[in-house]
C-alpha cells in the first residue's frame, strides 16, 4: 500500500487537492472515492512526502534470535 497526502492530484475527468491517497493493487481510495486503479487511463499526482510501508524485522533477524536463544537456553544455571 502506498499512502500519500499530495497536493494535487489529476485524473483524466478531475483534479482534486490537499485530499489523502490510498493505492494499493487492487483499490484507488482519494478521500472517500474509491476507484479500480486498472481503470484509470492516467493519474497524475504531485506530492511532498510519501509513506511506504515495509517490515521492522525480516524473517533472517528472526532464525538470528532464535538460533541465539536456543544456545543460551540450553546451558543449566549453577545455583549459589
């Protein structure tokens, strides 16, 4: 998903500004228009900042921990 707040953004039979925009594969969503992204010819849109989701972890970082977790879990505590 790609989340957007552009300035202006154009499509063939309007333009509409300052509105938030969604776009994901399946769903165009401008303020609470929502359209088929297959459907638009063109779209233009003009922005300042964008937002694009990712992870905060990878399935790598996971295996890490876990690998670390399992060789000091394993070794008994000696009791005082």
């Amino acid at each position: 998903m790609i989340k957007v707040r552009p300035g202006r953004f154009e499509l063939p039979d309007r333009c509409l500004w300052n509105v938030p925009v969604r776009l994901t594969t399946r769903k165009l969503k401008i303020g609470d228009i929502e359209l088929d992204p297959e459907a638009m010819p063109h779209m233009e849109v003009v922005i300042t900042a964008s937002s694009l989701p990712r992870e905060a972890m990878g399935l790598g970082d996971v295996k890490f921990m876990a690998a670390i977790g399992r060789s000091s879990a394993g070794k008994p505590r000696s009791s005082p």
